[in-house]
C-alpha cells in the first residue's frame, strides 16, 4: 500500500449536513470504512435498530450489532461502492 492509497480516518461527524444529520441510507461503504471505530459502533447499532424496526421491534440489538460488525467492514471494503444498507441487505440475505 502506497502513502498515496492510504486514507486517514474521519469522525462520522464529517458526513453530517448543515443541521447535524447524517442520511444512514446514503452513507457509502467507503465512508464506513474510512470512519473511526468506535462511529462504526454507534452506526452498527442504529442499522441493528433500523432492522428490527422492521420487524415493529423498537430497540437496537447491541450483541447482534457488534457481532455483525466486523462482517459489514470486510464486505464494505471489498465494495466500497455500496452503500452500508446495501451491504447490509446482501450479508443479511445470505445469513438466511
């Protein structure tokens, strides 16, 4: 890996808009990768909560988050031109 290739990591916070939100359904795989740990904690837990809000279940499964994770980086950093929610809907797919 050159200098050149390699990217810092940003916190979440840099893909906020101008009132402090971040569009979850847009942010890249690329983004996730490239944010620090512990914003990918916090983003496993909302999409875990997104899906069981889903399933009219209001909570995020923290456990399932965190289990997950790890799977979600790999995935998105060898495709780093999907979207996390993509990404997440093709691992979950093939969890069945």
């Amino acid at each position: 890996m050159t200098i050149a290739s390699a990217q810092a990591q940003v916190p979440l916070s840099t893909y906020m808009d101008s009132k402090g939100f971040i569009n979850v359904q847009a942010l890249t795989c690329a983004q996730l990768a490239n944010t620090y740990q512990e914003d990918a904690d916090y983003l496993a837990a909302w999409y875990s909560g997104w899906y069981n809000g889903l399933a009219q279940k209001h909570f995020a499964h923290v456990t399932r988050a965190k289990s997950g994770e790890h799977q979600v980086i790999v995935y998105c950093k060898a495709h780093p031109e999907l979207k996390v929610i993509q990404a997440i809907d093709v691992l979950f797919k093939n969890e069945k």
